[in-house]
C-alpha cells in the first residue's frame, strides 16, 4: 500500500509508523502541523530536510528519546519525504497526495479534520486511529477527558475517515483498562502498542478486499473537546481518588492549576494519596507541594515554578 501519514511528536505516532514499515508498506510521505492549532489557516506546505537528524548524527549526539516519539526521525532513518504543513486539505496538499498516487491516508494523533478534497485524492480515502473506543469521546482530545471524568476504561479506535468529527465506521476496536493512577505516558504506549496491530490488520484487509466497517451508534456518542481554563482547574470537589488520577495522568502534559489562597499554582504530578486524612476544602502549598483535602480524603500535588 502507498501511504501518506499525518502524524504528531508522540510515541503514538511513531509506532504504527515503525509497523508499517517492518510489513512493507510504501509509507510515501510523513506529515506533520507546522505548529499549533491557529496555523492550521495557513496554505503552508514546505519539505523537512531533517537538518537536525543529520547534525546529530554528524556530532555524534544520538537521541533515543527523539528516536522513540519523533516521527521525522524514522522517516530520516528511512529515507522517506517529510513535511510540514499548515492547512493538511489546501490545495498544495491535495496535490501532494495525487502526485505520490497515495493508495491511502493514515492519521495518529493530527491537531486537523481533513477536508473531502484530500480524502478523494487517497484512492482509499483515509483510516484514523484514536485513542477511545469510539464513539466514546470523540474530538481532539480523548485522553484528557479519560482522566478528568475518572473513567477506568480507555481504548484504541481504527476508523475511516469522514467528513464529520471521528464518526467514521469502525475497522478495528480494542478496549484497554485505566487503573486509578496510571501515568498518562504508560497508557499511551499501550495504545500506541495496540496500533501496530491493529493498524497493519487493517490495511491487509483493505488491501484485500475484506475489510468490513461498523457503522458507529451516534446515540452513544460523547465528546472530548479541547479543555478550556474552567477544565484545567483542579478542585477537591473532584475527590481524592479522581484528583489524583486526573493530575498522575496528564498534569505533564496540560497547564492544571489550583486555586491556592487566590493564586493559580500549576500542579505537573501527583506523588501520594491519603484516603485516611479528612480535611475538606484545605489548600496549602508547602515548597513545592500542593495539599488539596477533599472529602473523600487528601492528595498531595507536585507544583511546578513556585519559588
């Protein structure tokens, strides 16, 4: 199979892109975003030299790190064209695609929804993996609503692609359990782990003939939208239990904060719960911990720049 791979800096990415390659496929480009979430309006295409990979090659400063989640690294390491790209459907993209005869579109972690010009340029179209069991949070930010609702059960998704939000009929499901406390760096290697397979089986059967899609039930479906400031506030109204998974899975990654004594202090980890102690609505920042008491009990939050 010819194909093109939209992808992000994550180790989510960079597996099933190592899958594809150990099972043949003609992985013919690697893409990714230009930047954040507002350069998505800019027709932006240009070619990634991989200066970078080669410099450290050249001064002898491997990465493993850099090896592990970046993805223009494996494309360096293989040979295969890199992009950046502000606007993944504007023309200069559809292009792209048509001129590398692109059997397929394949999407890990991509801060854009795909127009139907560049889907139509894919003579499959395009297959998305998502960290849910859809349609269980579906959006751009699955993950994060995992933890903050304090669910016990994530997933990995792979779906085709349409024109609405992650809505696509299901080729592959595979459910993943989400022990209270697990670093959100652990479950994503699980799903990432998961999408080897599941992505290499999908694109077989697709290949043959045989893949057969499930259409999603919409009256199941919930949301995972990008969090807002109001989200990102960590409160003892939560509970223990769910402030503690909440922030031991993505305070690394997303700007949490509490409330202490009227300032927002950023909080990246939790390092213990205490479900003995009782003092509810008690907010006391001592070095570079946080207590924040619930009524369930107390969790103790590293807090980040405090001086």
């Amino acid at each position: 199979m010819r194909v093109g791979y939209l992808c992000m800096e994550s180790v989510f990415s960079v597996r099933p892109l190592q899958a594809m390659l150990r099972a043949g496929h003609d992985v013919r480009f690697v893409m990714r975003p230009i930047g954040p979430l507002a350069t998505r309006t800019h027709a932006v295409l240009r070619r990634h030299r991989g200066f970078d990979v080669a410099v450290r090659r050249l001064l002898g400063r491997g990465d493993g790190d850099a090896a592990r989640r970046d993805p223009f690294t494996v494309a360096a390491d293989a040979d295969i064209p890199a992009w950046i790209v502000g606007n993944a459907s504007a023309p200069a993209a559809v292009r792209l695609v048509e001129r590398e005869r692109v059997d397929i579109l394949v999407i890990a972690f991509f801060n854009q929804l795909l127009k139907p010009a560049v889907l139509a340029a894919a003579r499959y179209g395009a297959v998305n993996l998502h960290p849910s069991r859809l349609p269980a949070y579906r959006g751009p930010a699955p993950l994060f609503w995992t933890y903050r609702d304090g669910a016990d059960e994530s997933g990995l998704t792979v779906h085709r692609v349409a024109p609405g939000e992650d809505d696509g009929d299901i080729l592959a499901q595979t459910a993943v359990p989400v022990p209270c406390g697990l670093p959100g760096e652990e479950l994503v290697d699980t799903l990432a782990e998961h999408a080897e397979g599941s992505l290499v089986a999908v694109l077989a059967a697709l290949e043959r003939g045989t893949a057969v899609g499930t259409p999603q039930d919409a009256s199941r479906a919930t949301r995972a939208p990008r969090p807002c400031d109001a989200d990102l506030l960590v409160d003892g109204s939560l509970g223990a239990r769910r402030v503690f998974h909440f922030v031991r899975g993505v305070g690394r990654w997303n700007p949490l904060v509490v409330d202490v004594a009227g300032t927002r202090v950023r909080v990246v980890d939790a390092v213990e719960l205490d479900l003995e102690r009782r003092v509810p609505g008690e907010v006391a920042l001592v070095g570079d911990t946080v207590c924040l008491g619930c009524h369930d009990g107390a969790v103790m939050l590293r807090a980040q720049g405090v001086s």
